[in-house]
C-alpha cells in the first residue's frame, strides 16, 4: 500500500534550505510520485506565502520563480483535498489548522511534522500519525511500503 502523507510547512521549508536530510528526500519523494502526497488549496497557498518570503530565498538561493516552478511541480502530483469539514480551533497556532484538516479530511496516513508537539492531541482525538521527518522517512524508506 501506498503511503499518504501530508506534509507541514517546516518539513518543505527544511527541504529548500538544505540539500541533505529526510526533510529534502521527502520532497524528491514527492515529486517522484513515490509516496501519496495530500494538500489542500489553503496548504498549497501556505507553502508558497512561506516560501517566497524573502529571508526564505535569501537561505535557498531561489528565486520566487524558481519557488514557484517546485512548487507547480508539486501542484501537479499531489492529492488534492476538498476541506469538507473544519474541526477548528483545535490547535494553539491557528497556521497550523489547516494541516491538520488537510491530513483528516484526506484520509493520511501521518501527518510529517518537526512540531509533533502542538499537533498531538488533536492527532489523537483523530486517530492520525505523528512523525518528524526523520522517523517518517526511515519507516517509509523504499517510500510505498513500510517497513517490516
């Protein structure tokens, strides 16, 4: 079975900023197809107000063209999410509400996020996985299946 992940906005900031780590072989993941990436419009429009920011293209060396080129190519291949429905506020930082309904209305299998902290009671009252990139790359690794 197919992973299906959704990705917080820290795990795709971490994955411009650097070239080496879980949070950049999580976006390759994404733009190979390798996994199930989900995102809603509202998360989609939220990677790209973050990402663009100026002191974001300062630390990537992009240009928001460029940005904007990845983040097309990630238009292209991800799941979209209709957010039938709003549980908010659940959350302390209201940003973070829509990640959260983009991961329970489309059905994830985790949730990636540096901030499992400010997601895990929410997740819990969904039943929905946490994991820092890290984890979630090693126990996905081969992306598709998990491991044994």
């Amino acid at each position: 079975m197919v992973a299906r992940l959704v990705l917080d906005t820290d795990v795709l900031v971490a994955g411009f900023r650097s070239d080496r780590g879980a949070s950049r072989q999580l976006l390759l993941g994404a733009l190979e197809c390798s996994f199930v990436m989900l995102a809603s419009v509202p998360l989609m429009l939220e990677y790209e107000a973050v990402l663009t920011r100026s002191e974001q293209l300062r630390h990537t060396g992009l240009t928001a063209g460029e940005t904007n080129a990845v983040l097309d190519a990630l238009a292209e291949v991800v799941e979209p999410v209709p957010l039938r429905f709003l549980w908010r506020p659940r959350l302390g930082d209201p940003a973070d509400e829509m990640v959260l309904e983009t991961a329970v209305n489309g059905r994830a299998d985790r949730l990636v996020t540096f901030n499992v902290k400010h997601f895990s009671e929410a997740a819990g009252e969904f039943g929905l996985r946490l994991s820092p990139p890290g984890e979630a790359w090693r126990e996905i690794g081969g992306f598709g299946h998990a491991k044994k």
